[in-house]
C-alpha cells in the first residue's frame, strides 16, 4: 500500500486530486500456475536481485486506465525487490517532476524520462490535455547504460486510453515549495563507505548460499554501532560503488537527504533528485555524496541498500543518534 502525506504548501497549489490523482505502486513478481506468489531465491538472486516475469501496477498485471484530456498528477513508487526502471511514455510524453521521497520540488523539473531504484518515489504532473481521443499511450521501461545485467530490454507496464474529450483550465505551476539547500561549508564530517560485493561465497540470507554483500567492509550485525552521529549536526555522507558491478540504491532510516554530487558511471545529479531525498541510485562505478543535518531524534536507526536481497545478505548498517 501507498501512504499520501498532505500539506498545507502543496493545498495551495490546487494540483489535480480525486480521479485525476493516481497513486502507482510498480513490481514485478513472480507467480506460480495457481496465481499465488512465488518467493524462493536462488544464490544467483541474493547476488543480482530478485525479478520476477510479471511487472505489475497495484497488483495488476497488463493493467490499463481510461483517461481524459486533462492534466493527471501520477504518485510513483518502485515498489520492487530489485528491478530499475526507466520509465518513459511511449509516444514521448514529458514528465513534470514536481516531488520526490520528501516532498514537493522548489520548482517543476520537466524530464523526458524517469530513472526510479526500489524504494524511491516521484510525484510528477502528466499533461494529456492535447492528445486527441482515441489515443494509446504505453508507461513504459527503456533500456539503460550502467545497469549491469539490469536496464538490457525495453517493456511495457501499463496501458493508458484517452477516451473523453474535456476542457482543461488548470496549469502546471513552476515554483513549488521553500527549499533551501545545505551548505557543505556547515558539515563538520565526511564518511567515505565502500559498496563491495564479495562473490567467493558465504550465508546469503533465505537460507541460500551466495554473495556476501557489505558497506564499509562490515555485514548487518544487530547488536552492533557501526556510525555515531550528533544530533543537530551536518554531515556529508559517500556511498562508493566504484569499483562495483551491480546496483545499490542507498537508503537511510529517520532522516531526509540532500544529494550533492555523483562522479563516475552517469556524472550527474538528475532534476528528480534535486529536492528532498531518503533513498538514491548508485549505478556501478559511481561516488555519490549526500548532505544532511541529523533531527533531535535520538536512538538507533539503518541505512541500507534497498535491493532487498542485498540487504538481507548483509548490506545494512546500524547508526546511532546522540
């Protein structure tokens, strides 16, 4: 399920709701002959992920939605396991990005294409205003560079229909929300964590036998402190997948981020990342640097990746506020 968190800043933008609004929670599964689900990982899954051969929206495969020519507001989220996608329409659509993992955006990011790793979310405005009645348009995956044994093919996910011809009087706002960005002059530390994958073998997690995955050189120990954080402190965090060959979306428990730089692999911040984030995609041979300012909320929390067969065979760390 989806939670929607509403505020008063986003009220006063009058964004489309009711029908017009659709929440899309995309998986991908697998599933046995008598339609129940089928999770059973293989050592070679706890290395890569687990995909499954059904991708699925809200729990329905080859799914499609009756539109009409208005202005829809999409919420986003890769639920999966594993499974990236590159999410584009199939007659080349533009996204208007206008929120992510935390939030409204400072302003609408217009993007042709949408790179989501599990765990992450996009709120974004999709203007159907101008198609004309009859019209199917496929969400769909594109392939990708950087993606390792991920991002080869294209597929489709879900079916849209333009069939109502209605008059559209709202328009897609450009300034959104009050943002304002983290000084890196106010971080008084900088941890550098190594994403490494160690193929020689070892416990993998489901009872399997397969790759150890780790930050920093430790796997998942409960009863351990790995970082020892203030609170009210800023610090820049690294997450370096480098000399890495899989994916690792980053994930961090009790806190929103800030991403300041990706190095190696795409090079680039993208316009979806630019507001508040808890999660973000390190491709292989990529450095990526985040900034954040710890609340008054003491106690101990994770950060993971979130390619959960990673995270079950170890790629998960505990920190402790003070």
């Amino acid at each position: 399920g989806m939670f929607i968190v509403n505020d008063s800043e986003e009220a006063a933008l009058n964004l489309p709701s009711g029908e017009l609004e659709l929440p899309l929670i995309i998986q991908d599964k697998r599933i046995y002959s008598d339609g129940s689900l089928n999770y059973s990982p293989e050592s070679t899954d706890v290395m890569s992920g687990y995909f499954g051969q059904y991708v699925c929206v809200n729990g329905s495969w080859s799914p499609y939605h009756n539109l009409k020519t208005k202005i829809y507001r999409f919420r986003i989220l890769n639920g999966s396991n594993a499974r990236v996608y590159s999410l584009s329409f199939s007659n080349g659509l533009n996204f208007n990005v206008i929120g992510s993992d935390g939030g409204l955006l400072a302003t609408t990011q217009i993007v042709s294409s949408l790179i989501l790793s599990p765990g992450e979310r996009a709120d974004v405005l999709v203007d159907f205003s101008s198609t004309s009645v009859g019209t199917e348009i496929y969400l769909q995956s594109n392939s990708f560079s950087g993606g390792d044994s991920q991002g080869v093919e294209s597929f489709k996910i879900m079916k849209f229909v333009v069939n109502e011809q209605v008059t559209e009087t709202f328009s897609i706002p450009t300034a959104l929300s009050a943002f304002t960005a983290i000084p890196t002059t106010s971080s008084i530390k900088t941890r550098s964590f190594e994403i490494t994958n160690d193929h020689s073998g070892g416990h993998g997690g489901s009872g399997s036998s397969a790759s150890i995955h780790k930050i920093g050189g430790k796997s998942f120990e409960m009863d351990r402190i790995d970082e020892t954080v203030s609170a009210g402190t800023t610090e820049i965090w690294e997450f370096d997948n480098s000399n890495g060959d899989d994916l690792h979306p980053m994930h961090l428990h009790g806190i929103q981020f800030q991403v300041l730089s990706r190095t190696g692999g795409r090079g680039i911040v993208f316009p979806h990342e630019s507001g508040w984030k808890d999660t973000v995609l390190c491709m292989p041979s990529e450095k990526v640097k985040i900034i954040m300012t710890f609340p008054n909320n003491l106690g101990k929390f994770v950060f993971h990746c979130h390619n959960l067969e990673h995270e079950d065979s170890g790629m998960m760390l505990n920190y402790k506020i003070v």
